[in-house]
C-alpha cells in the first residue's frame, strides 16, 4: 500500500477562509482551473468543485467529472479542495467514493474535504435506479459514510474492511492508495435532525441554502450529536450563491438566466431533467430571489452579507457568483471585498 508519509495532520486551513466555489454545471474544466489559479492570486483560499451528472438548467450547459477536475485544481493552487457535494450510493458505490476521496487526499496531503449529500434525482437517476424519498435517502447517505469510514481505517491500519448492511454490500478489501490521515468528511445538510446525526457520526457540516436564521441552530444540533460520543465541535463550511455585475440589473438578470433554482419556493430533489427546471424557472420572478442570495452591484453590500456568515462562525465561505463574469468579479472582490472582511485568524 502506497501512504505519503509527508501527509499533513491537520486538514483544513486555520481560522476562516474565503474560497471559490467552481460551479462545475457552469463552467468548462479548464475554464474552472484557470477561474480557480486567478482567484487564488486575488486572495481567495480553497476551492469548493460541485459534483454533478447534469446543469440544472440547459443554460449552465456544463457537466465535467469533478474527481478529475479536482485533481487539476489541486496541481494549479494551494488551497483546500472540497468536494461539494458528492453523492454516495446511485451513481457511486460508497467504495468508489472512498477510492477517489483517498485519491486526492495522497496527492494533496491535508488539503482535501469530503463532503456527501443525500442526492439531487436530476443526478441520480440517470443510472435508471429506484429513487427512494427523503428519510430513505438520508438513511443510505449514513450507510454510505459508514462504509467509507470503514475503508479509510482500515486501510491506514493495513486491513481489510468489510460490510453487510441495510442497503449495501462491501466484501473484504481495502484502499492500497491511502494517505496517512484520513480526509476529513462533511454531510451537506439544511436539517436539524440530520445536522445532528452528522454530529454523531462525521467531522462537521457544509450548509448550503438554508435560511440564515436557521443556521444557529444547525450548528448546535450538529454540536450536540457530537457532545454525545465526546467528539469537540466540528468544521463548519458554507457556499454561498450570490450574482454581482457592474449594474443591478445585470446581476438580477444574471441570476434568472443562470440560477432560477435560487428563486424556486418548492422542493427541486425529485425533478429529473435541466428541461424541466427550465420550465419551472420561468415562473420565478425577480422578488423569488428576496432573502435567499444577495443580488447587487455594491460590492459593499456583498461584504455585509458574507461577514454576516463569518460571525455565525463559519471556517470555510465558499462563495459562487451565479453569472457569467467570473473574471471581473474575482477581480473586484478580490480588491474591495476580501480585504474588507472581519476573519478569524
């Protein structure tokens, strides 16, 4: 078995970071890696890779295979890589996910984050399996963790690991690429009873469009589940979907050519194709947008909401400008916003 005995004990950087959060539905990979090389310079930290078989809508036009993707980023910056959010048991074996995890973790030691979701049917189904409902999901997506738990232990201890469970089956293997410690692991979740089984069972959170006002309580009830098994509080991350543009109106226009989801006021988990979205987007209207992302070209403005998080205590924002002029806004947040920026050090 291959370990890196240079591997890094500690997995996220210290205190809070900014990162680039590269929409992988929206952008090409070499658009992305060069994206994610130009915000580095311009003082983001990290880079978050979404993990999707499908855009939303046709108009994102975009699909890449974020494991490669990641591999890229990893070579061209300096940061954490997350993966957000990678979703075991329909497209992915658990032990797939645990493989291409440990992965990027040898060749980046102690920059990678695994974070795992319970699934989107407009990437699942597309293997033409069942698509259970929520509780279901939530259900498998522990199982899955469990199991890739299993394989990252003991392939670090040099054994095999196994499993026989409700809804998966490992027979005895293990990773024969694996770093010295294990990635940290992540469940993306916007619930209380979830946030607090993760407590229990993983490293910390990545919250994503969940209402501000409930994100207290998210973090306490993934504190408390991790107070009961006497594990100390855990990572907390955040991406952050927000459309900024040199006028107002381009950004509002931004935002409904290009994330219509972030107005939608019903449940998207069961929709199955981006022309179906694309059909439901044209009903959203521009008040949608009011309360769930920050729409402005006052850079000013962006920074209030961004610090808002920060206080919350977040250590990782990761933040995706929805439209299309990446490079400007990279550029201008770099200059007006970052440095503007309250963070814990």
């Amino acid at each position: 078995m291959t370990k890196n005995s240079s591997q890094a004990q500690v997995q996220s950087e210290p205190g809070q970071s900014i990162g680039f959060a590269a929409a992988l539905e929206q952008l090409d990979p070499l658009t992305a890696i060069a994206l994610a090389t130009k915000a580095e310079a311009n003082g983001f930290k990290g880079v978050l890779a979404s993990e999707r078989s499908q855009p939303w809508v046709p108009a994102q036009g975009q699909a890449s295979f974020s494991w490669s993707v990641l591999g890229a980023l990893g070579m061209n910056t300096t940061g954490n890589l997350m993966s957000g959010t990678t979703i075991p048991g329909y497209r992915w074996h658990p032990s797939l996910v645990a493989q291409a995890s440990a992965t990027i973790a040898a060749m980046f030691p102690g920059r990678h984050l695994l974070a795992i979701g319970s699934g989107e049917a407009i990437d699942e189904h597309v293997v033409g399996g069942y698509w259970p409902e929520t509780a279901e999901r939530i259900d498998r997506m522990f199982e899955s963790i469990e199991i890739i738990q299993k394989l990252f232990n003991a392939s670090i201890a040099d054994r095999d690991a196994k499993h026989s469970g409700k809804y998966f089956k490992l027979e005895s293997t293990r990773l024969w690429t694996m770093p010295l410690a294990a990635p940290q692991i992540l469940v993306a979740t916007s619930g209380p009873v979830t946030a607090k089984r993760a407590g229990r069972n993983v490293d910390g959170l990545l919250i994503d469009g969940a209402p501000i006002e409930r994100i207290p309580q998210l973090f306490q009830k993934f504190q408390d589940g991790a107070h009961e098994v006497g594990k100390k509080p855990g990572n907390m991350a955040v991406r952050l979907h927000l459309s900024w543009a040199s006028t107002t109106e381009e950004a509002m226009r931004n935002a409904r050519e290009q994330w219509p989801i972030g107005g939608l006021r019903f449940p998207r988990s069961d929709i199955r194709s981006p022309f179906e979205f694309e059909q439901l987007a044209k009903m959203v209207r521009d008040e949608d947008f009011e309360g769930k992302m920050t729409i402005s070209s006052d850079p000013d403005e962006h920074r209030a909401e961004i610090q808002k998080y920060l206080d919350l205590g977040f250590d990782q924002v990761y933040l995706h400008n929805v439209g299309r002029n990446q490079e400007e806004w990279i550029e201008v947040f770099g200059r007006d916003v970052l440095p503007k920026l309250g963070l814990r050090r």
